[in-house]
C-alpha cells in the first residue's frame, strides 16, 4: 500500500493501522523525512513492514521514480491512498494569488491524478495487473465551500469527489475499485498550515457531536474502503465528520 503525505496526521494514522492489519505501506511525504522515519520506525518496531519515500506529489518525475522505487523495495501496488493535502493560510477571494491557486490545485488534484495514473498502470487488468483499491481525500469542505477561509481547498476537494466518481466508473471493470472519504474537522497539523492551530476547538461546537475528530477515526473509514468488506463498493463516499455535512 502507498499512502501519501504519510509523515503526519491521518496519513500516518492510515499508515500505522495498515501495517497492524498486515499490509506493507509505503510512506511518502514532501519535507519532513524526520516524521517520515518515526513512522517507519514505530511500524517496524511493532512487527510491521514500511519504508520512507520522498516526492512531491504534484511534480511528475517524482511520482514516477516514487513508484519505481516503491515496485522495486516493496513489489507491485494493490492499494493506494492519494492522501497528501495542503490548504493555504484563511483568506477572502480577493486574496487569492495564482501562485496560491495552482499551488493548491496541483498538490491536491493533480497529485492525485498521477498516483492514481501510476497506480492503475501497476495494478489494472487491462495492463497486465491483479486489480486493487484507491481511497482518495476529499474534506466535507467539497460540500460547505469553506467560506471566507479557503474556497480554493473546497474546490480542489470538488473534483477529487468528480475524480472518485468518474474513476470509479472508468477502472471497475478493470478490477480497481475507487472511493473517497470526506473528513470534517479533525485534529491534524493541517489547520496551523492555515494559520489557525486552535480551529478545530473553535468550530466544534457547530459539530452534531460536539467534538473534532481524531486521525484514527478517518483512518479506520480509509481502511475499510480498501479492504474486501466493501468488495461491492466502487465511487462512494463516507463522510467522517461527526454528522457536520
Ligand atoms: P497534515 O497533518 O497537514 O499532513 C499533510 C501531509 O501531506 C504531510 O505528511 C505532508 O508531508 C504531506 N504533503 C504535503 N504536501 C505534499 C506534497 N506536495 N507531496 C507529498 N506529500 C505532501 O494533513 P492532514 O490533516 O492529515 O490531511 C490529510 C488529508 O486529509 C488532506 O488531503 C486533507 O485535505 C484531508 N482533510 C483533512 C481534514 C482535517 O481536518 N485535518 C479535513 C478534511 C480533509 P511533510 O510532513 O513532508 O510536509
């Protein structure tokens, strides 16, 4: 299994619970080869198989030695979580730069694009392959539009839910499934890259539950969505956000 963004938050939760249930994983990450090992580490030393791999996810040559590095150290790909996500800091529409634009659109879209590409390549029928799964990251925020925060995430988070959708349909009968899941608001380092560390505590009061959500919780939906028990499940969603839709 490939998770990407997997040094930190609901990556690295995905990563440790995988490697529990017995899959090998591939940890990418972009910067922080640190968080990337400690990772590694804890699932090695629980008995568990992982490497660290290194690579910008919306830069193609990256991708492309990602996977080779990942087909030669752990065999060919059968799951793939296209987990690797950014937000820019708050900011109304007028704020918005192109720079900021595609750099949000190219991390979080067409990062998913070329692993996925890379992935049903390895693992398609029609190309030789035994089939598998893919688990994209969309955010409930593809739904609420994140208003005067970061409309641009929500939109990037809109066609990953098209993407899941139209993969879905255009891989099932090459034995890939494809589905997404749609975290609320969990406690992850993602909201200080936003430039507020305590919103997950402001905003969840106006969570049904009244509560964030913890990485695990999003990585156990992750989990199933990969695995046999959702056999029949191809271009679904589940949405991990303790009722706030
Ligand atoms: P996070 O704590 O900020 O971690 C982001 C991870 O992505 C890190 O491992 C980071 O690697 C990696 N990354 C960033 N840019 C990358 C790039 N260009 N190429 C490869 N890896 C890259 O994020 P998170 O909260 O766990 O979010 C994970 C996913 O869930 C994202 O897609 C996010 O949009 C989605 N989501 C999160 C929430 C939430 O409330 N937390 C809600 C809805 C959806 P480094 O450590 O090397 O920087």
């Amino acid at each position: 299994m490939l998770i990407t963004g997997a040094s930190r938050g609901i990556g690295a939760a995905t990563a440790k619970l995988a490697a529990a249930d017995g899959y090998s994983v591939a940890i990418n990450y972009c910067h922080n080869s640190q968080a990337a090992e400690r990772v590694v580490q804890e699932i090695v030393g629980a008995g568990g198989k992982a490497i660290a791999l290194p690579g910008d996810v919306s830069q193609e040559g990256d991708v492309i030695a990602m996977f080779e590095q990942l087909d030669q150290q752990l065999g060919a790909i059968t799951h793939l979580v296209n987990n690797a996500g950014i937000l820019a800091r708050q900011a109304r529409l007028e704020e918005m730069d192109s720079e900021r634009l595609n750099r949000v659109f190219s991390i979080n879209v067409t990062g998913s694009f070329l692993c996925a590409r890379e992935a049903a390549k390895r693992m398609s029928k029609r190309h030789g392959g035994e089939g598998g799964a893919i688990v994209n990251l969309s955010s409930i925020a593809a739904r609420l539009g994140a208003p005067d925060e970061y409309v641009d995430y929500a939109a990037s988070k809109g066609a990953i839910d098209a993407m899941t959708i139209g993969l879905a349909k255009e891989l099932a009968e090459e034995g890939i499934r494809v589905n997404a899941v749609r975290p609320g608001i969990i406690y992850t380092d993602i909201h200080a890259s936003g430039g507020e560390p305590g919103r997950v505590d402001r905003l969840k009061s106006s969570v049904p539950m009244k509560r964030g959500g913890e990485s695990e919780e999003v990585a156990q939906a992750i989990l199933w969505l990969l695995s046999d028990q959702a056999s029949y499940t191809t271009g679904s969603f589940i949405d991990v956000s303790g009722g706030r839709i």
